[in-house]
C-alpha cells in the first residue's frame, strides 16, 4: 500500500526529462521543511492530548505531564520522518524557489 500525499504544486517533468542533481542548499531547505512539519505536528498533537486525564493505574500526576510533552514530541518527529502530511514537501518547494529567486 503506498501512502497519500498532497498534490505538487509544481508540475513534474515530462518522461524522460533528467530531474534537476540535489545540491547541498536542497538538502539542507528538505531538512528545515521537516523539523517544521514536526514543530507544526508537535503543536497540532499536543491539543490532542491537552484535555486527557491523567489518572490511571499509575495515578498519572505531575511527572505524566512531564513526559506527556517529550511523548507528543517523539509522535511527531516519527510522523514527519516518515512521510508526514505533505506540509514539508511544500514547505521545502518553496525554500528552493527561494533560494533560486535570490540567487539570480
């Protein structure tokens, strides 16, 4: 099964086309993309979980709220590197454009 993703915003090349050779600035403008994507899913996860109580077996309590936080943070870090949803893809396109604008 191979996973959704959001439609390009640019159009792909024709068949046969070479794709541009990845440099350095598109690597580095992929990896800020995906830290984003995992800031902005860290935030939507952690509204998620904001009215959960935290009573329970272990009785939850101030160290659960603690832990909660990193939790939440280790959830999105794991959605966005693999695959995510389409924000850091965007995101990246547009750092290149960028990039590409101010090089001229």
């Amino acid at each position: 099964m191979t996973p959704l993703s959001a439609p390009s915003a640019t159009p792909l090349p024709a068949t046969g086309a070479a794709l541009p050779a990845p440099t350095p600035d598109h690597a580095r403008a992929a990896q800020q993309a995906q830290e984003f994507e995992s800031v902005f899913l860290s935030t939507m996860l952690s509204q998620m979980f904001a009215g959960l109580e935290t009573d329970g077996p272990f009785h939850g309590g101030h160290a659960e709220q603690q832990f909660r936080g990193f939790l939440v943070e280790e959830y999105a870090n794991a959605i966005a590197q693999s695959g995510g949803i389409g924000l850091a893809d965007a995101v990246a396109r547009e750092l290149i454009a960028i990039q590409e604008e101010s090089g001229k």
